[in-house]
C-alpha cells in the first residue's frame, strides 16, 4: 500500500534526479560555445575558407594523375584557386602505379583546369630513385606536363646535371633538363 500512497499523491521516487537534469540541460543549452579563432598566418590569410587536412585528386582528361595532400588549403569564392601549404602531390602513371612524389613549401592549384604551380625547396622523388629539385614546378595533367623553368638539379644514378628548366610528362619517363651542364660519370659538360 505504501508505492499506492506514493502514486496516488504524486510523487515518484526518480523525479528529484530528473528535474535536476532538466535543470542542467537548460543551463548548458543556454551556454553559448565561442567559435575557434584562427591564429597566426592562418589569422592573417584574406580566404574566405580555410581547410585543414586536404586530399584533392587531381584528373587529366579523366584520368587521375596524382593525389595532393596538404595540411591546410585557403580557398576563395570568385576564384577557382586554393592555395595549399605544404605540397605532397603523388604522381601516378598510366596503369594507375606511383611515378614519383613532388613536394614543396607551397602551391596554388586551379580546381578547373587542374593545373598546379608548387614553389619553394621543390623536390620531385622519383620511384626509380632519381630526384629533381628546383624553386618552381608547374603540373599539367591535361596535357600530360610536368616543367620548370627556372634552374633546376637532376640527381640520377650517381650523377649531378643542372639546367635553366626541364621538362617531363607526369609519369616522369621522359625528362629533358635544358641547357645541361655537370659530371656525369667523368664526363665534363
């Protein structure tokens, strides 16, 4: 008869607790968030968006040609251009395998044409172990291009050959460095 008692006069044994939640509930909802504050270069950027954490693939005449990863993209809303720090663009060639890696400091990608410039300690990794290294790269994957044309360092197979530029297509098969000059295997240029 005493759980009756306790019924029939309207008070539950769990009601207590549940109004102190409610309590709670309304005073948290009420308890507005602050938004988080960008800092640092982030702070200063003039984007109208900034994402963190990017993959991007980049297509040619709808083939993918490489992967770009980069830590943070600063984008704009009348240009089809994002600006990515760092660079970590994966090369692929035709059968869809890694050609090479290109990284860099930075890059500006335009999201319609697909073409990428890096700038800044531009290192191209090559599978097979050579490396390129230059200050500026630009990336064509329409037109299956990949080229510098400010002074630029190949590293292969044990030897050093600098140039003004080079062109590659992006599987990097076909290098061409322009106005050579270095050692290559005792060989003076």
């Amino acid at each position: 008869m005493t759980g009756l008692g306790r019924r029939a006069s309207g008070f539950r044994a769990g009601a207590p607790l549940l109004a102190l939640l409610a309590c709670a509930f309304v005073a948290a909802c009420e308890t507005q968030a602050e938004p988080p504050v960008a800092s640092g270069d982030v702070a200063n950027m003039d984007a109208d968006q900034v994402m963190f954490g990017v993959e991007y693939f980049v297509t040619g005449n709808g083939i993918v040609r490489g992967v770009l990863r980069s830590d943070t993209a600063f984008m704009y809303e009348d240009s089809a251009l994002v600006r990515v720090r760092p660079v970590d663009l994966t090369l692929y060639d035709e059968q869809g395998d890694t050609a090479g890696v290109v990284t860099a400091l930075s890059g500006l990608l335009n999201t319609r044409t697909q073409v990428m410039v890096a700038t800044g300690s531009v290192v191209v990794q090559e599978v097979g172990g050579d490396r390129i290294e230059t200050e500026e790269l630009h990336f064509d994957p329409n037109r299956d291009r990949v080229w510098s044309e400010v002074a630029t360092t190949i590293h292969r197979q044990g030897s050093v050959l600098r140039g003004r530029g080079f062109t590659s297509n992006t599987q990097l098969t076909d290098t061409r460095l322009d106005a050579p000059t270095g050692r290559v295997e005792g060989l003076e240029f």
